[in-house]
C-alpha cells in the first residue's frame, strides 16, 4: 500500500512538472495562451425607480 502512494506521488510531481514545461514550451510550438483581445459593449439597463 506504501507504494502505491509512493508511486501516486511520483506520477503527480511528473504531471506537474510537465505542465510547467509546457507552459514555457508550448508558445514556440504554436500553443498561444493570451487571452483574445477584443471589445466587448453590452447596453445596461438601470431601474432606477
């Protein structure tokens, strides 16, 4: 039982760590991670009564 927590806790600092190296990484292959750019105007109604 103790190694599968063992094992849990090795796959899980890996997946991190990958993650991290794709968040730097991933831009130069194309992955673009900024938010889009765009304006956004919506009418407000107010009921001011």
């Amino acid at each position: 039982m103790g190694r599968l927590f063992k094992y849990l806790i090795y796959l899980l600092i890996l997946a991190s760590l990958g993650l991290v190296a794709y968040a730097y990484v991933g831009p130069w292959f194309g992955a673009d991670f900024s938010a889009p750019q765009t304006e956004v105007r919506k009418p407000v109604v107010l009921n001011a009564d």
